[in-house]
C-alpha cells in the first residue's frame, strides 16, 4: 500500500521553492534518487516530483524516457561509471550518482541529445540541487571523460559472449534455475529492450481493419499483431496516445498482446449469462471481456479495491462502452464475495503480483522486488482465488492469472487450491487459444515468456463440477 504522508524533501534540494520550473534531467534525477530509497512504482514517485518542481509540459516526456532508459540498463550504466570514476560507486552521494547514470546514458544511447547538453544540463542539475562546486566539476569531468572513451565504454558493456543483463542478481539466479540460462538471457536482454505500443481494438465499435485504413489515411504506422485477432503494434509512435485518430470516441485503448489473449481463457461465453472482472483495476481486461460477451448477450459486472483505479475504470468505460452501465463493486473481492448472492457462469481473476513478467515495460519492477515479497503475494492471491471461487455457478469457469514468471504465484497457487478444493479441476487451454500460441502453453498453462511483442504472463482455467 502506498503511504499517504507525503515524502519528506531530500536534504540537498530543501533551498528550491515548489514554483520554480527544473530540468527533464534534475526531475528524472531527482526521481531515480528517491527510488532507490522508497519501494514505490517510479511512476508515483514521479508524479510527486513533478508536482514539487514542475518541468515544461514537452520536457516531461524526455524525463520519462530517460528515467525509464536509466532503469533497464543500470547495471551497464554502472559497470562504464566505475570506469570512469577512481572510488567505489557506492561511496558517491545519492545525487551525484544519479547525475552520472542519466548524463551516461544520454551520451551513450540517445542518439538525438547532443553530448554537450548532456553534460552541461547533468552539471545544471547539480548546480540546482546546491551541492558543493567541486561536484559540478566531478560530474563535467567524468561526463566528458566518457565521450573521449565512448568506443571503449562500448566495447565493455557490449561482450555478446559474456552480456551484462540489467537485473538483479537474485532475480537471474532464479530464472536460471528455472528457465535455464540461455532463456533467462533471452529474457533479460528483452527486457532491456523499450516495450513494443501495443493497442487492442474496440470490436463494439469498429474492426481492426476499419481502424486500420483510417491511420492509414493518417499516415499512422501500424501493424497487427501476430497473435491477438483485435491487436495492434505502433512500431514508430512516441506521442501521446490521446492524439490518435479514434482515442476519444474509444475506438481502442492500449493493451498488451498477452492481456488481451488472457480473457478468452473464459470461452465459450454463455448465452445471457453473467461474468466477473474480479480484479479489474482500470478496466482494460474488462473491456476485451465486454467485447467477448457481446454477441452472447451477456453481461459483466467488476470489483476494484483501489480509489484512483476505480475512477480510471469510470472514465475507460464511459469513452470505450458509453453504451454500458459496468457495474463496479468499489472495495475488496473478499467483501463482494460475503455481499453478493448471485453467482457468475465466468470469472476472471487478474490477482495482484509481484510483476517479474513485465518488467521490460515497468523496469522499476525489477529492482523494487525482494525474493520474500513472492510468499506474500502467495497468500493475497490464494485469498482472493478463494473468494473468487465462491462466486461462481456450477459448472463455471474461473481463469487465474497474473503477470509474474515465479512458481510461488503462478502454478504453487493453482497446485494448493485444488488441493483444497475437490470441485474444481484444471482445465487445457489449448481450444481457446489461436494456434499461433501453441509455443505459449506449459503443462495446460498459458505461460508466455517475455518477448518481442509480448510481455510474460500466466493463465490457468478451473472449472468447477456441476
């Protein structure tokens, strides 16, 4: 849970007042700073800080990606800096080595930023955070260091025979054992890797195709996707998404190829029937399963704990299905579980995680987890599967899935639950699924990898005896 006391202000900005307008780069500095303190999506932190010490509407997306940029190649950032630097990187301020990593990577993988306003808006940075002259000069130095060095500092991080791979050593200990080490390189390296766009098409309100011809007219660079029938991929966008032809009359919304493929674990909808979007969050799966039930006539209904996702679920609804009342339950599962007398011919259970299979697309995941995190979420799920299960009909189908790669989340929860539970049994997924995703099945589990254009996630369907 997120602390609702506001962070208090690190010591070496206290001179700065909350008006003044900072950089992209102290933001994104300023930012990474504060993670590696709080346990907190980068996200969150970053939105604090901007509404600290605002930044120029058009610089805030360079703070993002740099930001972004800086958490999936830390371990390479690091590896050039100790290079540069005579002392142990541990023994640099906060700040300062937050300063490095974001000149550093600038200079060494943004090709579009100058190396001069790198290192001269990295010195800047310093200079508005009032630390003392000789830092300014410390930062120039090692920063312009690292152009004269730039092929070497390359050649370094860039081994094929021995890659560096961005993650935390506990995390690569376990994908190897799990995975093997040739896949758990894969994995890494794919995460290091910025996110395809992916956006998943309102079936209610227009085909692919038809969306597809009018970006086409738009001069939109669009593909579909290999495997979801209502996918997407933007290879070339970096705007924002609400400028695109058709986001306002919610012709579509961005959705990752895996989390639209998840729902139709839940087929065949029943005609008429009732269906549960039983972690729903802002919506996005609950809209792919309105679009499944659709022709079936029946109805969804969804339950979300959390008050900011809560109103982003309102707002998705009214632009995506302003055709609909959803019914949103706005408090626990385990509360609409004791609340709700009806039953639901299909559930969908999207439980909370630890993440690891999307942290190619939120790379602070991968530094925020801690090994013993995995049983906690353990326990949250398999509560929240019981309440689930308790909601459903006869013969019903209730799909569970997270976005992790770990056991403790995935198949040890779905192994404890029926042993507990006699009347429920797990059912092969293989039907529901197109046949291009026949590499994504494991022991009758929808278990993708991490790749190209899909993050890694897990699915398993139980149905429950008449």
């Amino acid at each position: 849970m997120l602390p609702s006391t506001p962070l208090p202000f690190p010591e070496h900005i206290s001179a700065l007042t909350s008006t003044q307008l900072t950089s992209a780069r102290f933001a994104a500095i300023e930012t990474l700073v504060r993670l590696e303190k709080e346990r907190i999506p980068v996200g969150v932190l970053f939105e604090k800080v901007l509404r600290e010490y605002p930044v120029q509407q058009k610089d805030r997306q360079l703070a993002n990606n740099i930001i972004h940029g800086v958490l999936r190649s830390r371990k390479s950032l690091d590896r050039m800096l100790q290079q540069l630097c005579r002392q142990p990187l541990k023994k640099l301020k906060p700040f300062i080595h937050q300063t490095l990593r974001v000149g550093l990577f600038q200079i060494m993988y943004l090709d579009r930023i100058p190396d001069s306003a790198a290192v001269n808006e990295s010195v800047k940075a310093v200079q508005t955070a009032r630390l003392p002259k000789r830092l300014h000069g410390f930062v120039n130095g090692v920063l312009r260091n690292s152009i004269r060095q730039r092929d070497a500092l390359q050649k370094l991080v860039n081994n094929p025979a021995k890659p560096i791979l961005n993650h935390p050593e506990w995390l690569i200990k376990r994908w190897k054992t799990r995975f093997g080490s040739e896949k758990t390189v894969q994995i890494c390296l794919q995460n290091s890797r910025q996110a395809v766009l992916a956006l998943q098409v309102n079936s209610c309100r227009i085909t692919r195709e038809e969306l597809l011809a009018m970006w086409t007219d738009c001069d939109v660079e669009a593909k579909t996707c290999l495997h979801s029938d209502t996918g997407i991929i933007l290879p070339a966008f970096h705007g924002q998404i609400s400028t695109l032809p058709g986001f306002a009359e919610g012709l579509f919304q961005v959705q990752d190829q895996g989390a639209q493929l998840l729902p139709l674990l839940l087929l065949p909808i029943t005609g008429e029937g009732r269906y549960l979007d039983a972690c729903a969050g802002s919506g996005g799966k609950t809209s792919v399963l309105i679009q499944l039930c659709d022709a079936a006539r029946a109805t969804v209904s969804a339950v979300e704990p959390e008050a900011g996702r809560c109103r982003r679920f309102a707002e998705n609804m009214k632009r995506l299905h302003p055709q609909l009342d959803v019914p949103l339950f706005e408090g626990r599962l385990q509360d609409f579980s004791k609340a709700n007398s009806d039953l639901f011919q299909g559930i969908l259970l999207d439980a909370p995680c630890s993440g690891t299979g999307v942290t190619g697309r939120h790379p602070d995941i991968r530094w925020n987890r801690r090994q013993e995190d995995l049983q906690k979420y353990q326990q949250t799920q398999l509560e929240l599967l019981r309440s689930a299960a308790a909601l459903l009909a006869p013969e019903g189908v209730l799909v569970y899935a997270t976005c992790s790669l770990e056991e403790e989340e995935d198949e040890q929860v779905i192994e404890t639950f029926l042993a507990e539970n006699p009347d429920f049994s797990l059912e092969q997924c293989r039907s529901q699924l197109p046949e291009s995703c026949g590499d994504f099945l494991q022991n009758d589990f929808f278990a993708p990898l991490p790749h190209t254009e899909m993050d890694g996630f897990f699915g398993a369907r139980l149905r429950k005896s008449a």
